[in-house]
C-alpha cells in the first residue's frame, strides 16, 4: 500500500547552546509546509520535545516555553498533522500531545536515566542503545524499537515450555 506521507524536519537546534527553539521564521516555513499539503498526512520530526516530560534537568534544556506554545498553536491549525518525532531525551517515551501522537527512543551512545527527582544534573545510564522503525500507513502508525547490542539469548516461542524456563532460570 502506497501511503502519501509529508515528513516535515523542523529545526529547533540553537548553535552553542542546549535549549531548544522554534523561531518565528520557522514557524511561517512549518506553516507553509502544512498548509501546501493539508490533503496528506504530515508527520513532524523535531529535536526538541515542545513540551515538559517531567525529568527536571532535561525540562530545563528542553524547548523555551514561548516558542513551544507558539508550536501547539501552530500545529492546532492543522488537523492533518499524525505524529511527532522528536530526540533530545534519550530516553524511550510516548503519548499525545494536543491530541498528536508523540514518540521519541532511547540514544544511539548514552541514555538519561530515568528519574523524576534529580533536578541538578543530567543522570546518565549505559542503556542499551537503540533505533526505531515506523511503519506507516493511511490508518495507523506501528513503532517498533530495536536494542540493536543486545546480545541477550534468543529462542523460539514456538518451542517454549514453562517448566523449561523455570528450570533454565531459576536454579
């Protein structure tokens, strides 16, 4: 099945700092964008989240709140826009956001570890890395994410016995 799929880059990276933003001149491109296609649906890949996650220290380097407002209003103009990618967090997350489905994965190299109370430094983890596939369709969108170094055992469910499981890993 040929899906029509607009997949918008918006940058929100401001050179030699970490918090994110999205200028008003990105924002006329975004709307521009939207606005040219608003018969297909348009999936959103940006680096920052536009929105808090509840981790202090990564709250705090995430998206300044005037242009992620600035973004919800833009994007509540559209009623075509399914999905939003984004990064930054190092983290596996997912949800919705002003009724768009979000999703973001865990780093390719380091992870922040997740902890709701440390608020003055970024805590970091050596998580298995990870990248994700989307597959995309007119009705649904499936995110499968792969922990491609993880070299745990792997085996066939088809041949899978309880009693052998508990003997193998209970001893």
């Amino acid at each position: 099945m040929i899906c029509l799929v607009n997949a918008l880059t918006t940058y929100t990276v401001q050179p030699g700092i970490h918090i994110g933003a999205f200028c008003k001149t990105r924002r006329d491109w975004l709307r521009e964008q939207i606005s040219q296609t608003e018969d297909i649906d348009a999936f959103l890949f940006t680096h920052h989240p536009p929105f808090k996650i509840g981790i202090a220290s990564m709250d705090a380097i995430g998206m300044n709140e005037r242009d992620a407002l600035a973004l919800g209003e833009l994007l509540d103009e559209f009623a075509n826009v399914r999905h939003l990618f984004f990064g930054h967090l190092h983290r596996p997350l997912n949800g919705t956001w002003r009724g768009i489905g979000f999703s973001t994965i865990r780093a390719t190299n380091h992870q922040v570890w997740l902890d709701f109370n440390e608020g003055d430094f970024i805590p970091g983890s050596y998580e298995p890395p990870a990248y994700a596939i989307a597959l995309i369709e007119r009705d649904q969108v499936v995110i499968h994410t792969h922990n491609y170094l993880d070299d745990s055992k792997k085996f066939s469910l088809g041949s899978w016995c309880y009693d052998d499981w508990v003997n193998e890993n209970l001893k």
